[in-house]
C-alpha cells in the first residue's frame, strides 16, 4: 500500500469549485499562518484566485477561528458550534492557574471582557485586534502581559467570538452568533462519527491514532467517533497497523508546492510514509513551526518559500538530491496565477537533514 500516494489522492487537489468546498471535504483545514492557509484553500480549487478564497471569508461562507489542537482552523460557517461544542472545553481546560497567573488574568477580569466585547459587537459590530486590545484597556484590562491573547483564545474556545472579515491586513473579530447565525446542532457521539467521517474519506489511509492527532481528542474517544462509519471504510493492514479509507482509492501522482501547515502533512500522528523516496529534511522548526514542502507523489521532495516584492514573486526552491525541478513547472504556473502576479523561480540547496533537534517524520 502506497500510503503517501493514496493520501495526494484523497486530497483532491485542483478538483473543488470553490474553497468552501473543499474545506467541507477535509472536515477543517489548519490555518494560522493567514497567507499560507489562502493557498491550502486556492490550490484544492480548480482554479480558484486568492481574491477568490478572501471573499469566501468575508461572506461568511468559511470561518477562520480556534477549533481542533488548540489552534487555528477554518471550517465551515455552520459547523463551526458543534465542533467548539466537541473540543472547546477540552482545550479550555489546558488553560492553567498557571497560564491565568502568567497573563494577569481571573473569572471575573475574562466575565469583564466577555461583556465589553457583547456590547461592543452586538447588533453587527465588527472591531481588529487592535480596536478589542484598546477596548479591553478602557475596561481595566491591560495588554501588558499579553491579557488580549488569552482573552481571545478563551472567548474563542467559548464559542463567543470568532475572526470576521479582513479588513485590509488587519485582522477583526465578531459575535459568532451574529457572523454564523445558521448553525447545526450535534450532540457529542454524533458530532464524533461526522468528523471521523470527513477525516478518513479525505485524509486517509489512516490510523485511529491519526485521527485523535488531528482532532486534539483522545484514543478512545476516536476509536468511538470511527465505530459508526466502519461500513463506509475500507480496512487495510500495513506494517502491523490498521489504517482506514475510503473504498475505491487509487494513489495519486503530481508534484505541487504545499503551503506551511498543508494539510496533507500536518492531519497525522506519524508522517514516515512520506519520506520513503527521498530521505528526511526537516519539515518543521524545534518548537513546531512546519516549512512550506514540495511534494512528489505524496513523497517530501524538498521545502520551498515565497520572497513577495511589489510586482512579482520569488518561488525559491530547495530540493532534494534527485528531485527534478522541472517538473513543478505547471504547479508554479497555478501559483503565479492564484497571486495575480508574476513568478520567477529560484532554486537553492536543501537543508541538511541533520541541522534540526527533533524527528521530521512524526508529529512534533
């Protein structure tokens, strides 16, 4: 079993009408790193631009906030309460006394902030980081140690506010209530079996371990969100490990340039399989930050950035040893035209496997 290339396949990429779409079909799609996550978005699309996917998320159709691991998702508008309603208290609960001590912050300080913002935001209101920063500070609430971050991550996490439209480079918060107004209602063991669902039919072969990765839940609780679908899946045995997908998957072949983060990557508890072709390059920093990665059939082929100037962008390449460049021709064509700008390839030598301080091919 091709594991790395059954996985290109199930991510259907260059196949989705619009980017709403294809985060649908993935269950959520990681994206803290804003620019990067545009073109998780633009690439699954068949021809989706970058202007395209902003004004999917400025009408609401996609919602960019807090969700699975703790960290930025998007997901779709109407899913977003039952997926907080699933994960959110469990990552509230890693909140500390340490972490509240560290920030400065109480019950009562976040009971302040969570009426300032309700009466702030009600009746459509719309206010950056910035603007909520200073309405904290009115309130009492200073940014001194870092009280806003906390403040956000929590009320996030809480299902009261979640990033609204850009507007320009600044990012903006509103009332979940009020942005996604139609929201559906799943209890616990439902809410389980539906993301289960969308994992293993977009991101698998799959292990149950994968599954509890991505979705920052536990062991047992993914054993039991993938028992009511077993009879939508395959089951494959490889290496003594029990991988689930959807039936009638081939393996996929194409070089692309991945974003940081891309999901084909940064969904499983144990990358291995990805690395079989050409060997380990640190994909990700110590503490956790992924590289934007080039992909042959599934396989890390090399990682590679973008150097943005006023009318054009450099593609830098860094390959590995017998990774022919040429090949990513038609893909950097698809970049330059999802920008709307120019792109000129540059190609340089990869990073040695040997510069980083953690595994490359498991989770960090």
């Amino acid at each position: 079993m091709d594991i790395a290339a059954l996985r290109l396949a199930n991510q259907r990429i260059g196949t989705f009408a619009t980017a709403a779409d294809a985060v649908r079909s993935l269950g959520a799609v990681q994206a803290q790193d804003y620019g990067q996550s545009l073109w998780a978005l633009g690439l699954r699309t068949t021809a989706g631009l970058s202007a395209d996917v902003e004004e999917e998320l400025r009408s609401g159709r996609i919602v960019r906030t807090w969700l699975l691991r703790g960290t930025i998702h998007y997901a779709p508008a109407e899913d977003v309460r039952w997926m907080l309603d699933l994960v959110g208290a469990r990552h509230l609960a890693k909140l500390t006394p340490r972490a509240w001590q560290y920030h400065r912050m109480t019950p009562e300080l976040m009971s302040l902030a969570r009426n300032t913002f309700v009466a702030a935001l009600s009746g459509g209101g719309c206010l950056t980081r910035r603007e909520m920063v200073e309405l904290l500070a009115r309130a009492g609430i200073p940014d001194d140690h870092r009280q806003s971050y906390f403040t956000f991550i929590h009320l996030a996490h809480e299902g009261l506010v979640v990033p609204g439209p850009p507007r320009g480079r600044d990012q903006t918060f509103v009332l979940l209530e009020e942005w996604a107004p139609h929201q559906r209602r799943l209890d616990g063991d439902e809410a389980l079996s539906v993301l289960a669902q969308r994992f293993f039919t977009s991101h698998g072969p799959a292990t149950v371990a994968d599954f509890a990765n991505w979705a920052g839940i536990g062991l047992r609780q993914a054993a039991r969100g993938l028992h009511p679908v077993r009879g939508e899946l395959v089951r494959d045995t490889f290496d003594g490990r029990e991988y689930w997908l959807p039936p009638d998957l081939g393996p996929a072949t194409g070089t692309h340039l991945l974003p940081a983060y891309d999901e084909l990557l940064i969904g499983y508890r144990d990358r291995v399989a990805h690395f079989t072709r050409y060997g380990e390059i640190p994909i990700s920093t110590y503490n956790g930050m992924f590289h934007a990665t080039i992909i042959e059939d599934g396989q890390v082929a090399g990682l590679w950035k973008r150097v943005v100037k006023k009318t054009s962008v450099d593609v830098e390449l860094r390959p590995l040893p017998g990774f022919d460049v040429h090949g990513l021709a038609e893909h950097t064509r698809r970049f330059a035209e999802f920008l709307g700008l120019p792109v000129r390839t540059v190609v340089r030598a990869a990073p040695e496997a040997g510069s980083s301080k953690v595994s490359w091919r498991s989770r960090t």
